[in-house]
C-alpha cells in the first residue's frame, strides 16, 4: 500500500510539473537584409509578431544575395529581402511562394559635406558615379551581392565605369558597418535612406550628395520558402507571418517607425509605383 502511495504521489507530481511547464514557442526562421535591421525597423515588429502567435523569430540578417541562398537550401521558412530581379528568379525557380510587397524607400549617395568629387552638380546617379571614379575618391562597396550592391553595380555599368584600384574598397560588409567605413574614410557610398536614417545622428556625419532619381526606388519584398521544395519548413507560420507584415497591423506599425523623427520605410497605399 505505501509502494502504491509512493508511485501515486510521484506521478502525481509530474502530472503537476507537464500541466505547469510551459510550451516552448514555436519557431520561425527569417533571412533578411542588413537594412532592415539596422535600421531598428524589425526590433519594432517582430515583438509585436512574436507575442501575438506565441513564437519567437530567429533572425538572419546578411545580404540579399545571401539571404535567398539560404531560403533556396531550406535553411529558414521565408525571406525578406529588396532586389525584384533576384526575388523574381527565385520564385519562377520554385524556391519561393507567395511574395508580397511589404514597403519602400529609395537609395541615395551619401559623402563629406565638402563633396571634393563634385557629385551635388551631377543629372544623374551614374554621372554621380563617374564622378567619384574620375576624381578617385574613396567609394566604400557593399561587395556582397546585397540588394544594395547589385543597384550599385547597376549604375557603375550605366556609368560605363569598371570601378577599381585604391579608391575603390569592396567591404564585404552590410550596410551599417559600410556607412561607418565611408564615414572613417571620408569617402562615398551607396545607401539606402533607412540605414542613413539610423545612423547619421550619433554614428556618422556624411551628408546626402544625391537623391531623387527615380531609379533609385528600393522595395521590398517577402516571399515564403516554397514546403514542396522543402516539407520540413514551417511554412503556415511563415504565412503568418506574411499576411501581418503586408497586412493593415504590419503596414501600419510601418508607416508609423521613424528614427530622430525621420521615417524610414513607406508603404504602398495608393502610390504604389
């Protein structure tokens, strides 16, 4: 009888410990671009993600070249990246299912307020470019096949100028830290208006050489891991995920994130372009 009391409790308490263990949230893995985080953008939006699906984001922010090769392996449930190209190609490959536009802004050349280039006086982004090469100022390259760095070389080739040689720093680096590399160097680089935006109140003083063209627009998409590719992916999850960051909560939270005042990121509305 006190065997059978003992085994009674002891299971008992166990019962006590399931009912109270909590359920391990569930789990959902993004690639991203380094823009997006460090713009500040996703510590304001996964939260509020996280705490209404009770789950938790795990966040890989590279490239955007990058981060498609490791949505294209199944390494994590969907993607959110900016270069339409790439995002395209992906998805007509099969890697990829149901993109949506999320947001935008838009690149800009940033340099020293002196501007020893001459860039201000350029029509356009590529003349901007050539006149840095000719000029030899320092130009910081993202160099990693982000979203970034194909529109860079994007406007090199409209230049008509193969950038190389001591002025010419390929980094390897994500936004952020090419910024500060520009801002140490009192060089020049390409930029998206978000990542500037965090940064040029305590991490850099380089002023805005040339804006406005519009072939700088920078949109963003996101796209989930296709489950037929890869079954083990957490692909309803990642729908969810999709359906808040395009829907009106996501879009609104958005709109409304700005960094000293400045916003960041806008959405589509009505001036979709």
């Amino acid at each position: 009888m006190l065997k059978q009391l003992v085994v009674a409790g002891c299971i008992g308490v166990i019962s006590l410990m399931l009912v109270e263990q909590p359920l391990a949230a569930e789990r959902l893995r993004l690639s991203t671009t380094t823009s997006t985080e460090n713009s500040g953008l996703l510590k304001a939006l996964l939260p509020v993600f996280e705490k209404k699906h009770n789950c938790k984001v795990d966040l890989i922010a590279v490239g955007t070249g990058k981060a498609l090769k490791l949505a294209e392996a199944g390494d994590v449930d969907l993607t959110l990246v900016h270069a339409r190209g790439l995002e395209d190609a992906f998805v007509a490959a099969g890697h990829g299912v149901g993109r949506r536009d999320v947001m935008y802004n838009d690149f800009i050349i940033i340099g020293p307020a002196k501007d020893p280039a001459g860039v201000k006086g350029a029509r356009t982004a590529a003349e901007a470019l050539k006149r840095i090469s000719a000029a030899k100022a320092v130009f910081v390259s993202r160099g990693d096949e982000s979203g970034s760095h194909q529109k860079e070389k994007e406007l090199w080739k409209a230049a008509g100028v193969k950038p190389g040689g001591g002025w010419y720093i390929e980094s390897g680096q994500g936004m952020g830290e090419v910024i500060t590399m520009a801002t140490e160097r009192r060089g020049y680089t390409l930029a998206d208006r978000g990542t500037y935006n965090a940064y040029r109140h305590a991490k850099s003083d380089l002023a805005i050489v040339f804006e406005g063209q519009q072939g700088l627009f920078n949109p963003y998409g996101v796209i989930a891991v296709n489950p037929k590719r890869h079954p083990h992916v957490n692909y309803q999850l990642a729908l969810r995920f999709i359906e808040f960051i395009a829907g009106p909560e996501g879009q609104r939270l958005i709109a409304g994130f700005k960094v000293h005042g400045d916003p960041v990121f806008f959405i589509y509305g009505k001036a979709k372009r």
